[in-house]
C-alpha cells in the first residue's frame, strides 16, 4: 500500500492522512458548527426586506445551500471521525446507507453553491457591464428562475455518483479485526458493512471525468473568465472616477450643480467597486478549492488507480477546506458591506429588546404581587 501510494501521489501522503484523520472531525465540527450560524444569519440579514435585490437573493440561495452542507455533515463527522460510541456501530448498514447519502448529498450541494457562485459572477458583470440593460436581464423574475434552476439540475447532474459506489458487506476475521475496530474487540465471523468505489473500472472512469470536468473545472474556468472580466471593468471604472473626483473641484468658473452630480456620480460608482470587490473575494474562495479537486479528480480519472492511491489521502483535507469556504462569508460581508452591518445590528438589537421584555414585564409584575400578598396574607 505504502509503494503504491508513492508511486501515485507525493511522499508522506500516507502519514499524513493517518496524522489529519485524528483531527479532521474535531476541526470539521467546529467549522460546521460556527458555519450553520453564520449562514443563518446571512439567510436572516439578506432576505430582510430593504436587502432584497437580485444579487442578494442569490447569496441568500447559495447560503442555503451552505447551511445545508454543514448540517448534514455534523453527523457524518462524528460518525467517521469522532469516536461517541462501540466501533462495531460504525459499520452497520444503516450507517452504510448514511454514508452514501452523505457522498451524494454534500456533493450535491456544494455543486449547487459553486453555479450559484458563478450565477452571481455573471450578474455582477450585467450589473457593470451592462448597467442600462440590468434591470431586465437580471430581472427578480430571471434571478428566481436561476436559483430554481440551480436546485433543480444540479441533482441530476450529480446522479452519475451513485453508480459509482457500492455497499458492500464483510465479515470480520482475525486478519482484517483491526480495519474495523482499531483497538475493541470485535466478536469473529460478524458481519460489517462498508461503502467502496465500484470495481468496474470503465464506469468509475467515466464519472471521474463527469465529477472532474462538468462538476469542477468547467465552473472554475468559467468562474476565472468572469473574475477577470470584473476585475478588467473594475480597473476602468476606477480610472473613470478618478477623472470624474478631478473634474469636481469647484473652480471659479464651473457650474456647481455639474460639480455635485460627478460627485454623487462617482460615490455611487465607489459603492459599486466595494460591492463587486466582496463578490470577488467569494469568488476567490470558491476558486481556491475547487480548483484542487478539479485537478485531483482529473488525475483520477486519467489514472485508474490514482483515487485509491492519493486522492483518498487528501479526501478529509479537501472536506475541511470547502467547509472553511462556505463558513467565511459572513465575514467578508461584514467587513466590506457598510448596509450589511447595518441591518444586522439592526436586527440584533430588535432580537435583544424582544429577550429583555419579558424580563422587564416580570420586574413589573414583581411588585404588585407583593403588595397583594401584604393585603391578603394577614386575612
């Protein structure tokens, strides 16, 4: 096993899977959990009402999406990864079963944020390319039917992973003991499930080039397109308002009313660069992890016995880097969405008045009960 994952993957692979794996599940459940918080707050502070607008119904659908991936993925961690319990119920087939829901589901998922991601590349530059034509194009009504479209091909396009795993059953032996419980006992000739890669190979070929390429390389390159093509027009209208600030000096002889609508032109102008640089920012994320995968499973699919050999080996690493992905939005929003900020200060503050008035009617209350106690107790 050692020599072939060296002859298929970098030197150490191995000990480093065996060195991660006792950590992944503790650092994935941490993420997950601080991630289901964050989306949820980014699903309660896009979706209020002086929010909506069409890129922000999509970041809305694309944390959705996120929040699913990590609710679903909590137990999943402390199923594989976090021993809460006998070994030996780690390989049931109901667990079996979970495991393959999860390989479909998570990946459904994240393939639903990754075009969701690339919808909001293509809306952006519209909304800078095209500002006269914005408002049909990226119409509420478009930006539904893409969200809904998202959601509802994505499934099918991940439905070849399901053929490309079995569950299959095993029973335990004195030889292969220590496989499924590392240091219990588990009684000879028990039967125990486990989910392997199918053994045809021409099919796991084929949706390793259907996961690598549709599901991975084409949004990324189209993601890199439209990045630069943003970051192109970014440049441009910088230089453009930075003519515009100079023209607005008020001079002796310059129309004042001229002078303030260049200015207001072009804080306008500042607050559009802002929103597309945090755009960029999540687009940048989502490059950087699905182009490593894309690669990898690229490599597997030109290799049959890559997977095995060394893409299992960074499996956990890779989970741990789309979870982290899909956890940090919130803090770009905040840190480069002043109307962000706002609204969600706004609705903390309503949610904290809204705790403390109980409270505050008790405190009311408190003292009449008393007076009435007085009155009454001598009687």
């Amino acid at each position: 096993m050692a020599n072939a994952t060296d002859a298929y993957c970098v030197p150490g692979a191995t000990d480093f899977n065996k060195a991660y794996s006792r950590v992944h599940g503790y650092i994935a459940l941490v993420i997950c959990i601080v991630g289901s918080a964050t989306n949820s707050i980014n699903i309660a502070v896009l979706s209020r009402r002086e929010m909506l607008s069409s890129t922000n119904s999509i970041l809305t659908g694309l944390a959705v999406a996120d929040l699913l991936v990590m609710l679903e993925y909590i137990p999943y961690a402390l199923h594989m990864n976090i021993k809460i319990g006998p070994q030996v119920n780690k390989n049931t087939y109901a667990w079996a079963v979970f495991v393959y829901f999860h390989s479909i589901f998570s990946q459904t998922f994240h393939t639903i944020s990754i075009w969701l991601a690339v919808t909001l590349a293509v809306w952006r530059y519209v909304a800078i390319a095209y500002p006269q034509r914005n408002r049909t194009w990226c119409s509420k009504r478009n930006t539904t039917l893409a969200i809904v479209s998202a959601y509802v091909i994505c499934p099918f396009l991940c439905l070849p992973i399901y053929f490309a795993m079995n569950i299959v059953s095993s029973e335990v032996t004195p030889q292969n003991n220590s496989e499924f419980a590392e240091d219990l006992s588990l009684p000879h000739n028990r039967t125990v499930y486990v989910l392997e890669m199918s053994r045809n190979e021409e099919l796991v070929t084929a949706i390793m080039w259907i996961y690598s390429v549709i599901l991975k390389l084409v949004p990324s390159i189209a993601l890199s397109i439209l990045s630069t093509c943003l970051i192109s027009k970014l440049t441009t209208t910088e230089r453009r308002r930075q003519k515009l600030l100079k023209r607005s000096t008020v001079g002796p002889n310059e129309p004042e009313k001229q002078c303030l609508a260049e200015e207001t032109c072009a804080r306008r102008s500042s607050r559009t660069d802002r929103t597309t640089r945090m755009l960029l920012a999540v687009l940048g994320l989502f490059l950087s992890t699905e182009v490593p995968q894309g690669l990898l499973g690229l490599a597997s699919a030109l290799a049959p016995n890559f997977f095995k050999n060394c893409y299992a080996m960074f499996g956990d690493l890779m989970d741990m880097l789309a979870l982290f992905t899909s956890s940090v939005n919130f803090v770009l929003y905040c840190s480069m969405s002043r109307q962000f900020r706002c609204t969600f200060a706004r609705l903390a503050r309503g949610m904290l008045s809204a705790s403390e008035e109980p409270a505050k009617f008790a405190a009311k209350l408190e003292p009449t009960t008393q007076v009435n106690f007085q009155v009454t107790g001598p009687l």
